[in-house]
C-alpha cells in the first residue's frame, strides 16, 4: 500500500470480507456501491492502493457501511479524517516534515501546545482571520492541524478562513538557524530553506484541502520580510493576540544530507504564551490586541514582500 489510509481501508475492507465469509455472505463491490452510491471503479482503486479517497463524505459512507456489516464498533471518523488529511500533503513534505519533526519532538514546549486552544476557539467563527509572524510556521502549523481535523469531522464549519503569514527571507543577516561554524554556512542555509517550505506547504495544503472538500473560502498569503522576528505573534480574528518571545539557543540538528551540523538557533521560549483579548477586564488587553494589529499591518504593507526571495 501507498499510505496509511488505503492501509486502514484495506484492513477494513478484509475484516469485513473476512467476517460476511464466515456466517455465509460475501462482500462484493457490487453490494458496496448499491450501499453508499460510491462507484465501484472508486471503491476498487481504494481497496487495491491506486489512490487515496479523495471526497471525506463518500469515504464515511463506505466506512460505516463495512464496519456494520463486520459488526465492529461504530468507527472514529475523526482517525480516517487525520488519515486524509495525511494523504493529501506530497510525499516529499511528508518525509522532510517527518525528518523536522524527529529532531524538534523535545521542543513541543509550552508554548506550542497553548496556541492550540486559542486556535481551536477561533475556528468556532463565521469568519475566521488569522494573522501570524513566526520564526518557521511550526506552532502555527501544528496549532492548526486540530480545527482542520474538527471541521473534516463535521464539528466546525466556517465560511471562510483568511490568512496571512509574515516570516524571514532567507537572505536576511544574521539568519536563523545560524551556523556556529563558518564553514557550514551553506549547509545550514539549505537547512532554513528545507524548514522553510515544509511548514509553508503544509499549511497551504492543509488550508486548501478544505476548499476542496468543503467549499470553504479560502484565502492565504505568505509574506517574507528582511529581519528574523525573535518574537513570535498570532492574531485572532480581530479580537485576540498571542505573543512569545523566542530564545537563541546552541543545537545540533541535521543536513539536507542527513550529517548533523551545529547551529544556533530560535526556540519558542519555554514560558507561557502570553494571551490578550479586547474583551478582557483591563485596558491593557485591548491596547495590546490592538496596538499589534496596528503594528502587523505596517510591516505587511510597507516593507513585507510577496513570496520570499531564495
């Protein structure tokens, strides 16, 4: 098989047939399809790994028709939502996010997991806006992967998802990562634009992903500036800020190539995001909500570029 999903559907499918065969019946692609509507060249191309589902509706059709005929619990459409979800992004993204995400699981820090809720909350709107500048798009990445799993759930559904991202050009001076050694800085300079382009596909992918299958609107713009931010700071919807600094630390983390290679480098500090919100009980909530959208938008509109220069 080619991914976890037709992996999943494929043990299903032969759980099913496995189980119809044992009290006398069979599973037919014929019988599928008079079930669910899907058709059977669809159904085939599943059950043999060709492609992975693409329409989240027809796929739970099918996954709640073969889980009653095996007489299995009722099924998790959360879990074959995330599987989806996973296909949909290129093999490439996968594997360099897999190698991102193997050396930087010790750094899912505090602050990482308190964008989580904020972003789940602001995903619960008509009109979702989301304006962010970050070091990379981790958090931003991760902290968004839950309100899209919600809405392939059925939980959330939005009208529309506005978003605007400003990070560093990779030409900036000093950059981070930054190598500790002369010697390694093309090496390191690879790096920043592997890490780079996984969080920005992933997040494009992700977003897009509900155009195509939801009919959201979708809007979504990338922005490079010629400074690394030392802060990080997501605005929600208008009403909410979250803000952490970052803390340069010495690391060793690994090439394209797969050699380690020392850096220096820019973490989320391990304190608590800090949350402001216009509807807080103090003034200073307000100003600082707002004084920061004041100040995003001075940058995205003066001195920000489209895309990022290589």
């Amino acid at each position: 098989m080619t991914s976890p999903i037709l992996d999943r559907f494929a043990e299903l499918w032969e759980t099913t047939r496995v189980r119809m065969a044992a009290s006398g019946d069979r599973l037919t692609l014929d019988r599928v399809q008079a079930a669910t509507g899907v058709p059977k060249a669809t159904l085939s191309d599943w059950r043999r790994g060709h492609h992975a589902p693409r329409e989240m509706d027809d796929l739970i059709k099918v996954v709640r028709v073969l889980s009653g005929w095996a007489g299995l619990p009722a099924p998790d459409f959360r879990e074959w939502s995330q599987l989806v979800e996973q296909s949909r992004i290129p093999k490439a993204v996968q594997q360099s996010r897999q190698a991102y995400l193997s050396e930087r699981e010790s750094f899912m820090l505090p602050s990482m997991v308190a964008i989580m809720d904020p972003l789940a909350s602001a995903f619960e709107a008509q009109d979702v806006e989301i304006d962010a500048i970050c070091v990379t798009g981790h958090a931003l990445a991760l902290g968004i992967a839950r309100p899209v799993q919600d809405i392939h759930a059925g939980r959330l559904r939005p009208r529309q998802i506005k978003v605007r991202i400003l990070t560093a050009n990779s030409d900036v001076s000093p950059p981070l990562p930054a190598p500790r050694h002369e010697e390694d800085a093309e090496r390191v300079r690879q790096l920043r634009l592997r890490d780079r382009n996984v969080y920005v596909n992933t997040l494009h992918s992700t977003l897009a992903s509900l155009r195509e299958t939801h009919g959201i609107e979708v809007h979504w713009e990338f922005r490079g500036v010629s400074f690394t931010p030392l802060t990080e700071l997501i605005l929600l919807n208008g009403s909410e800020a979250l803000f952490s600094y970052c803390k340069i630390s010495p690391r060793t983390l690994t090439d394209v190539k797969g050699d380690p290679v020392e850096v220096y480098d820019a973490v989320a500090s391990q304190g608590l995001v800090k949350r402001f919100n216009v509807a807080g009980p103090y003034h200073a909530g307000r100003d600082f909500v707002e004084d920061s959208y004041r100040w995003f938008n001075s940058i995205w509109e003066t001195i920000s570029t489209e895309g990022f220069t290589p």
